[in-house]
C-alpha cells in the first residue's frame, strides 16, 4: 500500500532542520503541499528554493517560533485564509539553549526549566493553537516527534568514552511528549481530531565510530538510523490510511528499546 498526501497542506515545524528537510522533501513526494516553518527563516527559504525546481507549487518557507504563541495564531491565520483549510501539522522543532547537552551534575534549575519551557512547552503550544482550527474544521492531525528515550531509561553506557550524554532535559522532554500527545488525543476523542507520536532511535549526524559500534550493539540489523528511515511511520501517521489511530507511539529504532 502506497500511502498518499495528494493537496494536505502540512506543516513542518523545523522543517528546515536535519530531520525536517527529510521530512518535507518526503511529504511532497507523496503530493503534499508543505509548509516549512522554522525560526531560521532564511533557511526555510533556502531549502523551499532549492526543492521549488522538483516540486513546483508545493513547497512554502514560513517563519515560525514555536514559543511564541502570536507567531502561531499568525501563521495559522496565514495559511487558513490561503489555503482554506489545514490537513496537519508535524511538531519537529528542537530549540534549545546553549548550555544544553551538559552532564546532569552541571545542569543548573535555570537552564533545565529554559530547555523544558522552550521543547514540551513549544510543542503544547503548537498542538494547543492548531487544535482550535482542527475542531473548527471538523478534522485534523498533529504528529509529534518524541524520541526512544521517552519510553525507555537512558543507556549511559554507549555514551562512555565518548564527550556525548543524553540530556536530562531531553529525557523529562520527550516522556512529557509522549504523554501530551495521549492527553490532547484524549481530550479532543470524538471531534475529527487524531494526535499520534513518532519517536525514534538515534539518527546518524556525524557521530564517532566508538559511539556507534556501542549503540549498534542494542540494535537489530541497521543499528543507528538514517532520517530516511522515519519517512515511512511519518507519511503513514499523516495519510488517511491511519484514520483510526489516535493517541498512539510508534517506535522506529532497529529494535534498540528491546
């Protein structure tokens, strides 16, 4: 079964980011008219130029800050009076501050309360804002990205020897996704509304080979993914070959959570 986005106007938030671009340029394959809406809002344009050429008409660079909710209100209202309606809306978007990524004994109450406030309170944001326009249209569908690491406890071991950690904000952040997404789905059962989670494994970005051969380790066959490899779960979860699923996660990590 090929699964279709043919004329969804889709937003990606962080579309212009590693993830994201995969994620547009694989929404527009299937058809769909894509939205990219990131902070970074010459990238965004750079990216919608670059694939204008293979995509004519489907491609769009909007700027979004998805901690400010009159950026959102704006492009929503935006894109409503252009487009008429709005299919789905991918919550992508990683902001983070610059003291993000340290070992837990230095995370400072400051910078941990600034990393949360900024990815989980983005993304209820977002679903917040969008949901309004769903419910007004009848149907809707938000596909929040999460990760393995909110269903799972940190494997702190492949990080060793390496100057990688996991993040303890990130661990709060996306087990605080997967939750807000059963939450809205919950809420919003019985109005057209579906809000389902994607969360993967690692995905490769220039890490080191020793990082990788411990990962790898945990894993099934391919070990640490490609954003590629997402792109099948994400246009599932936007087409309407998945009508009827709400509320759920699926896990995309050669089996590492196993």
């Amino acid at each position: 079964m090929q699964f279709k986005l043919q004329n969804k106007v889709i937003i990606i938030t962080g579309g212009a980011g590693t993830i994201g671009k995969c994620f547009v340029r694989g929404v527009a394959e299937k058809g769909g008219i894509v939205v990219v809406a990131d902070i970074n809002f010459d990238a965004a344009k750079s990216l919608a130029n670059e694939m204008e050429h293979e995509y004519m008409g489907q491609i769009e660079a909007a700027y979004l800050d998805i901690t400010n909710k009159e950026s959102i209100v704006t492009l929503i209202a935006d894109l409503k009076h252009r487009y008429g309606v709005i299919d789905a809306v991918v919550n992508n978007a990683y902001p983070r501050n610059k003291n993000y990524g340290i070992k837990l004994e230095s995370v400072t109450y400051a910078d941990f309360c600034e990393n949360v406030n900024m990815h989980l309170g983005g993304y209820f944001l977002v679903a917040q804002q969008f949901c309004l326009l769903f419910k007004e249209q009848g149907y809707g569908n938000i596909v929040n990205m999460s990760s393995v690491y909110g269903s799972i406890a940190p494997r702190f071991e492949v990080y060793d020897g390496t100057r990688m950690t996991m993040p303890v904000e990130y661990a709060a952040i996306k087990a605080g996704i997967d939750h807000l997404t059963r939450y809205f789905a919950q809420y919003y059962k019985g109005t057209g509304l579906r809000i389902n989670c994607l969360s993967p494994g690692g995905i490769l970005a220039g890490q080191s080979n020793n990082f990788l051969v411990a990962y790898n380790k945990y894993c099934s066959s391919k070990g640490m993914l490609d954003a590629n490899d997402l792109l099948g779960a994400l246009i599932f979860l936007l087409s309407d070959d998945s009508c009827f699923m709400t509320g759920q996660n699926l896990l995309i990590d050669d089996g590492y959570s196993l």
